[in-house]
C-alpha cells in the first residue's frame, strides 16, 4: 500500500509553453501534498505544500504564479509549470502524507528547450 | 535555522564491508529523522525513521539507524555491503510534526567496490 505515482515521468517541452505534472496516491486518501524540486547531483527542495480544497502554501523564493498548484481531490495534486524556460529544467517529485509518513512520487523530468 | 547537513559527499566502500552514513541536524528540540534512498531513474525509499522511544532504530535492507541526542546525529549503519546498496542516500527531518514537510540533507553518494 501506500502507492504514488506521477505523470509524465519525462516531458520535452518549448521555452514559452506551460506543462502539467500529475501526482496521484493510487490507494489511500492524502491531505496534504508536497511538491519537490530536485537538480542533479543535489538533493531536494521543498517547493510547495499543498493542501486539499485549498490554497497551496509556497516556499520563500518560489514564484506562485510559475508554479502552480492545484489539489482539488484527495487523490490528485497539480503542478503546472507555466511559461516554462530552459532553468526550469529539473526533476519534480512530489510526496502524499499519510499517518505521519510522507510517500514519495518516482519523480517527473522536465527539459525545457 | 533549521538544518540537516550529511558531512560525506561521496563514500566508497569495499563490498561486505561495514557502512556508516552521517547525519546531522540543527533544532532545538528533537525532530523527527528519516533516512531515503535513491537509486539511479528511481523515487526515494524509505529506509528507517526515528520518531520516538528506542534511539537504535531497524530498517529494510538491513539498514539500522542509531539517534543521539547529545550529538544532534542520525547516522546510517550496514554491518555488510552489498553492490546492490549503490546509491543515493538522503537524511531528512520534519522539524514540528511528522507529516509536516522534510528538510533534506544534501545527499550521499554510496559506491561498492568487489
């Protein structure tokens, strides 16, 4: 149990265009989500929070109106990378709360051209 | 501030050899630790976390996890490596409850040299 999964693990986008990134827990209900970013060979940093029905809670220095999120079931959060650009090029991995416990996402590659 | 620092960048560690992976964390009251490990393409897995009670902590893969207060310190242990143990590791702490949102170290590479 406790399963989440991400869609797409890999896009290939144009500078300019906007991209959705799907985390969903496949087998149990989860409130709060969170939101990572991970560039390579560093470790992951903490983007967003996101809480269903709600507005999502950003962290110092990320652009809410870039990144945005969406949590409107307790299976499903969004993350929409609008207006994409060559530095938003890095592995988005979210994680879905559960009794204490956070599960992780296998992660999605974003490459903006 | 908070903060979760693990000291090696990279470790390499001749295979069935003991392993011992660092983790340290800045706060003023206990946290809550975790240890995850990342292999190549993968998501993160849980290997052990600490919440409370028993300091020397059991985890999947063989992986043991000892809390010490006095040292602010979350160190990762295996009595013997294997090849297949190759990969990221990454301590993390929530600060205020343990569904909050984690604080990730920087990360470990781990190699396993025959």
């Amino acid at each position: 149990g406790a399963v989440v999964s991400q869609h797409p693990s890999w896009v290939i986008c144009k500078s300019g265009t906007s991209v959705k990134i799907e985390c969903r827990s496949l087998d149990f209900q989860a409130t709060t989500m969170f939101w990572y970013r991970q560039f390579p060979k560093q470790s992951l940093m903490l983007m967003a929070t996101s809480n269903e029905g709600s507005k999502a809670t950003y962290e110092q220095g990320v652009e809410k109106d870039k990144f945005l999120i969406n949590h409107a079931s307790l299976t499903l959060s969004t993350l929409t990378v609008t207006s994409a650009h060559p530095e938003d090029s890095s592995f988005y991995i979210c994680s879905a709360h559960r009794e204490g416990e956070q599960f992780f996402g296998p992660g999605t590659r974003l490459t903006v051209l | 501030a908070q903060s979760v620092t693990q000291p090696d960048i990279h470790i390499t560690v001749s295979e069935g050899a003991s392993l011992e992976l660092r983790c340290n964390y800045s706060y003023g009251a206990t946290p809550y630790l975790f240890w995850y490990v990342q292999s190549p393409g993968q998501g993160l897995q849980l290997l052990l976390k600490y919440f409370s009670g028993d300091t020397l902590v059991q985890g999947i893969k063989g992986f043991e996890a000892e809390f010490k207060r006095s040292q602010s310190s979350f160190n990762l242990r295996k009595p013997s490596v294997h090849w297949s143990d190759a990969a990221e590791y990454f301590c993390a702490v929530a600060f205020n409850q343990a569904g909050t949102a984690l604080i990730f170290g920087k990360g470990t590479t781990l190699s396993v040299s025959s």
